[in-house]
C-alpha cells in the first residue's frame, strides 16, 4: 500500500468507550465539534420543562457521543438539578448494561431483537423496552484518489468494490458514472471494520436490499465479504483511508468532516446523485415506515428510494427506555431529558455537527411516546 502524510482523523470511540471513560455533566474540555461561540444556550429557553433532580445512567452508541454530549451540555445548563453520565462504549455494551439494569438508557445504532426485547421484562417491571429514534446521521463513503474530489458510485458498483469484484479505479463501471472525470489505474483498497458495529450492519442493509445481486451477505454487524483491509473503529477506518491511496472506506459522516476526507455521491436514480449530508440524510429518514408495536418505534429504510435529495444509508440510534416500570425517583428526570432531545431546540443544533435532526412527523411521535412513560 502507497501512504500518504497523515491527515486529522478524530479519534472518538477507542479511548471514550474504556470502561470508567463517560461524557461530563457541563461544558466538557475539548473539541466536541462545536465552536463556543456557536453554542446555542438552553438556559435562555422558557420550552423547557425541567425536572427538579434526578439521577440518569446511561450508556451506549458511540455514534452519537458528540450529540449526547452536546444534549447533555446545553440541558445541564437549563436544569442544574439533574445529573446524566453517558458513557460511550458501543451499541452492544449499551444494551447490554440496560438489560442488566445498570442503566435507565441505552443507546443503540440497531433496534432491539426480540429476544431482547424479551429480557427486558426483568428490568422493566409490567412492560418492556422500547426504541426511541433520536437521531440519525448518513454513512459517508470517504476514499482516497489523488487529483480526483468528486466521485459517483451506485449501490451495484459500491457492492462490488467492496467485495473485491472490482479492484481498479480505472474499471469501466466507475468510469460510466463519472464521465470526463480522470481515473487512475491504482489499486483499490477497500477498508471495512474489523469489529461488529451498527454501522457495518447498516451498510450491509443498505447494500443486501440496493444490490441485492452483487451482494449476497446478511444485514449483520460482522461484516463478511471477500477481501479487503480491517480496521477497528470508524476512527480507524477513516484513519487508513487517509494514509493510504486508493483506499475507500466507510464511516460517520463526522469522521469525514475532521478528516477532510473526500466522500463519494449516491447515484440513487434521482435526477442529481445525492451527497451525504445532514439535511440528505433527514430526508432519508422522512422516507423510513414506523415498523414497532405499540409504543416502539422501530424504522425501516427505504434503501432503494429515489426521492430527490434523500440520502438512503443513514444510521439512526435508539434510545432504549423501559416503557413502563421506570424507578420512580428517575421517571421525572428521564421524561424531561428526553422530552428535550427530541424537541425542536434539541435537534435544531445537531445539524451543525454533522448529525441529522429527526423529521418532526417523527420527533413529534417521540415526544408523545416519551409523555406516556411510566
């Protein structure tokens, strides 16, 4: 592999996600992906309904580790009684501790399955666990292709690539896509992790109902098409992307952005191929069906859409709340939390760190299902 100098890639969630690691309860040292000055202030609002104290453990989704705090930060400041530590270590260890009743949240890139759903009857006195999706993200295709900062694919091609079928820039597939754009005939090296996560298992979504003839492998967060490079992370990922040219690689938008890592446009079928933006991916996720029952509120993509502007391989994390049984001396503050992450001040900001708020039809839908927790 050819390297290239080292680029800033954020490191996020190998450090944040050691047990013990957690996000602080007001203005934490370091970049969290704002500008201060930019910071909006919560205090200044009279929408929010604060609880009076309270106590709220969580865990979870590292993907959403910048908004959580950012959330954290901005609502701490309105309601000085309550207390919330978030602790970052993944989508799995995030339910599991909820379902070890360690925790009152968890944060989660993937919806329950049923046997989880399941399990949570014993840390859920009378009820169960529900998903709450609180914000979405699309998953960026950063590569590294000297001379070339605009790049076309299609779900066929990108399928394809990363299942070693094409292994040149210069292959007449892409080029079909990207006419008059001049493509070398490096290697391509295609990057995918290592580790399971939800953003390998929302990738393998994407692509199994997109290409479903190129791409044979189950939605799951292992990932196991032919060949290719490992990394561990989407810090990692997008950090080998960086170093080595001809390498593609996938990863939160958020990584692309601190890496000033060139990122591939969708040709969906729509008129314009799409980019992977915050206002796209929103887009996406207003063309996701409600699938949950009862008061769940799993989405289900609609990953061949051809909607103008809609992004269609977006992340959405879950907040995993009991929907009834909750403690009685957390109830309160857990309503008030998130009553505000999901409000129109909760999402208006997320934006601006490269997250996607939730359309209102759906935020609206959180909001109703969290005044209804017991």
């Amino acid at each position: 592999m050819q390297h290239r100098p080292m680029g800033r890639v954020r490191l996020y969630g190998v450090v944040a996600a050691a047990v013990g690691s957690a996000l602080c309860l007001t203005a934490c040292g370091g970049d969290s992906g704002e500008a201060a000055d930019d910071r909006p202030s919560v205090a200044r609002s009279s929408r929010i309904d604060c609880a009076e104290q309270g106590k709220i453990a969580a865990s979870g989704s590292s993907a959403q580790q910048n908004a959580m705090r950012h959330w954290m930060r901005e609502y701490q400041s309105a309601c000085p009684g309550v207390q919330i530590r978030y602790v970052p270590l993944g989508s799995g260890g995030g339910v599991a501790q909820f379902l070890r009743g360690a925790t009152v949240l968890g944060g989660t890139d993937t919806a329950l399955k049923p046997e989880e759903i399941a399990f949570s009857r014993d840390v859920c006195p009378g009820g169960s666990a529900i998903d709450l999706p609180m914000v979405g993200g699309p998953i960026a295709i950063g590569y590294n292709i000297e001379g070339v900062d605009d790049l076309v694919l299609d779900a066929r091609t990108l399928a394809r690539i990363f299942d070693s079928e094409i292994t040149r820039w210069n292959d007449p597939a892409i080029q079909r896509l990207n006419p008059g754009v001049e493509l070398p005939r490096t290697s391509i090296t295609a990057v995918h992790r290592s580790d399971g996560s939800g953003t390998t298992q929302n990738l393998n979504a994407y692509l199994a109902e997109a290409a479903p003839d190129e791409w044979p492998y189950p939605k799951e967060k292992a990932w196991q098409a032919k060949g290719g490079h490992s990394a561990s992370g989407s810090d990692r990922v997008a950090s080998e992307v960086v170093h080595t040219e001809g390498a593609i690689g996938y990863f939160e938008l958020s990584f692309a952005k601190e890496g000033k890592i060139p990122t591939v446009r969708l040709d969906t079928g729509a008129s314009e191929p799409v980019a992977p933006t915050a206002e796209a991916a929103s887009n996406g996720i207003a063309a996701a069906a409600d699938v949950g029952e009862g008061k769940d509120m799993t989405l289900e993509f609609d990953y061949r859409t051809k909607a103008p502007g809609a992004y269609p391989m977006v992340l959405v994390t879950y907040e995993v709340v009991c929907a009834t049984g909750n403690r009685a001396d957390v109830l309160p503050a857990l309503k008030s939390f998130l009553t505000y992450t999901a409000s129109e001040e909760g999402q208006q900001g997320l934006s601006r760190i490269h997250y996607a708020p939730l359309p209102e039809k759906v935020a609206a839908k959180v909001r109703d299902v969290v005044s209804s927790l017991s």
